[in-house]
C-alpha cells in the first residue's frame, strides 16, 4: 500500500517533469539539476562558474532550500536571474515546485539553467525536475565511501564534480578508489575534480558544460 | 490529503518511537539517535568513542545505511555488540527499523544505545526511533551556513558536536557565527568541538556523555 502510494507519486512526478522539459525545449533551454550533501559547495561553485560564463551564455538559477533565501541573495549578486523556491521542511525538490518558479523566470532570455537542489545526498535523486541532465557535487571532505553507501545518486548523475580538492592532502581521501567504485555503479559516468575555492579544475567543467549545451 | 497522510505516518512513528523508548527504559538503556549530513564523520567519531569507553559502559550500536554493511564492519572491530539496518533506498530510520533491530541486540547486556542514522540533514530529524537524546555532528567542512539552512535538526538535537576543527585553518568556517545562529534556533543546545581525527575536545564529549548516562 504505502509502495504503491509512493509509486504513484513519482509517477505523477516524471509527468511533470515531463512536462517541463518539453517547455525547457521550447525555449531552447539546456537544464542541469545540481545535487549533493549539505555543504560540498554547489553554491561557491555556481557563484564561480556564473561569473566565469554569463559573458557567453546566458545563465538562469532556480535555488532549491528548506528555509531562508541565503543561496539565491549570493547568486543574485552575479547580475543573474534567480528564483528561490522554499521547500518549507520537503527534503528535494520536484516537477511541480519547478513548474511554479519557471513562470518567474524570462526563459525566452536563457540558455542554461541551473537548478541548485536541496542539499541531500538522497531523495533528490528521486525526483526529475524536467533537466536536461543532473551533475553532482562530492566533497572530498565527506570521504571516500559515498559511491557505495549512496548509489542511487551516482547512478543517475552524468557528472560527478569532486569538489575541494585543495582539502586532500589534509584528509585520507582516496580518489583512485572513489572513481573506481563510481565506475562500478555508472560506467558512464564523466568525473571531474575541481576546488571552487582556488578554481582548480574549473576550465575543464566549464568545457563540459559548454559542450554539453554547444554555445 | 498530502499532508494528511504525512501527519498521519508520523504519528504512527511516534507511538512506535515511545513502545520502543519504553522497551529501552525497561532494560535501563540510554538511546542516542546521532544524526548528521554524509560524511560528517559519525562512523570514525563512533569508532574512537567506543575504543575509548567500551571498558567503562557496555555499549550496543545500530547501524542505518542506505545500502552496504561498511560501516557495521567498522563498529564490529571494535569488540561490541550491532546490528546493520539497510533502508533500501529511504532516507532516514524510522520506529518500526529500531523495533525489529533491537530484538538482534543482547539488550540485558547494554548501558548505552547509540544508533547511527542515515547520513540525511533533512529526513532524520523528523522521525523518533526511541531515542533519549538526539546528537547530531556537522563538519566545519560543511561550511557555516548551516543552522539556519537546515532548522530542523538544529533545534531538535540536544548535542551538537562541530567536527573536523582540525580543518578549520584549510576553510572559512566561522565558528562564531555558526555557535551565534545555532543559540537563535535552540537556547538549550550543548555544543562541544571535537576532532575524531586528531582527537581534539573528544574527552569534552565522552565528559557530555557519561554525565548523562550516569555511568
């Protein structure tokens, strides 16, 4: 009973999703759903990453948080369009809250947008949003075990972004065995290191996007 | 209707979460639910604190994960009683998960209860599995915008224990700030810095905990 409930809401989900990202389409819109764990720097990376590209594309942010406006302020302050959704305690976001705030964006005036997800190594994996493909963020401060003990994620992204590499000679980060175990579960998987804090590896993910959404 | 249905499985839990608190009580179990994002060391945390007290108190852990026994094996070493529970794909642990464990646990041979939960800002704090006290550890390297980011947790924990200081010098965590927020959403929180790498401030928490178990 409560599988099928549960069913039953990711399929009314994917409709929307569905949905969305056939209006992304008519517009022209490349989507990326950003997801990780609380703090692995989605925010840090996409304040850089705007600031590097908005000169070539043109950028838009959905900012998904339980509570507060913090990410969307710092990502305002790139001269972008932003719309902040509150999941008011909902643990990811979904088709529908997306569906809500695209009609606060002026899609005819974007090329990218990035959908900043709740920070959760979970749920959010769950739930399409109508991208075009979902990239997620691992910090090297979270350790070397997370494929594993978190598959769903790894699976379903396209890009595995290992962030705060500047961190590992203070940790016992293995990276060898992290892109291993990644293979493993999603052999299709593209993986880049980057630190967001001194931009090392950042040109090689801005390639990615910049193929992926071919400016 | 969906929020309805939300109120009505948490009120299913919480009479679960107080038949199993009374079970506990029954064998004069103190119950730590420990909480936190992945990654913020709860598993190495758990293994230098039962090294450290496993010949004062007899400790007994629970183990929740998503997927993969990694870090019940790592608990194992150390000599004590755990059971893994596999969630298969949720994100936190619930009542019932903690009901059908205990039974595979010498419950007569326990002082302190300590159950891990799924590493999960979000779901966690919203389901009681029984627990006499909620812990939770967020790591500097998380960054300090978390407390009101993720409210919840904060104001339902009792403890909170800042982990990985030994990074703060690598990240632009300001302690001040995150201790300042953190009294705005819970006055009564402890809050102890510990690095379960180095071993810093740990003698703080193992104090916090044998004064409230009594040992």
């Amino acid at each position: 009973m409560k599988v099928k409930l549960v069913k039953n809401i990711l399929e009314a989900n994917d409709r929307i999703a569905e949905e969305n990202r056939k209006i992304f389409d008519e517009h022209g819109i490349f989507v990326i759903n950003m997801m990780s764990a609380p703090g692995a720097g989605k925010t840090t990376l996409l304040e850089k990453t705007i600031r590097a590209l908005k000169d070539t594309a043109r950028i838009g942010v959905i900012e998904g948080d339980i509570a507060t406006t913090r990410d969307a302020e710092r990502i305002e302050a790139t001269g972008i369009p932003v719309v902040q959704i509150n999941t008011n305690g909902a643990c990811h976001l979904d088709g529908n809250m997306i569906r809500e705030a695209m009609d606060d964006l002026p899609l005819s005036a974007i090329d990218l947008l990035i959908i900043e997800n709740v920070g959760n190594l979970v749920c959010p994996a769950e739930f399409k949003v109508g991208e075009d493909a979902k990239v997620m963020l691992l910090s090297v401060a979270e350790g070397d075990d997370k494929p594993l003990k978190y598959p769903l994620m790894f699976s379903e992204a396209s890009l595995l972004l290992i962030n705060k590499i500047d961190l590992i000679p203070h940790t016992n980060f293995n990276m060898a065995k992290v892109k291993k175990e990644c293979m493993g579960i999603n052999s299709m998987l593209d993986i880049i290191e980057v630190s967001a804090m001194t931009g090392q590896g950042m040109d090689k993910w801005h390639n990615w996007l910049q193929q992926k959404f071919a400016l």
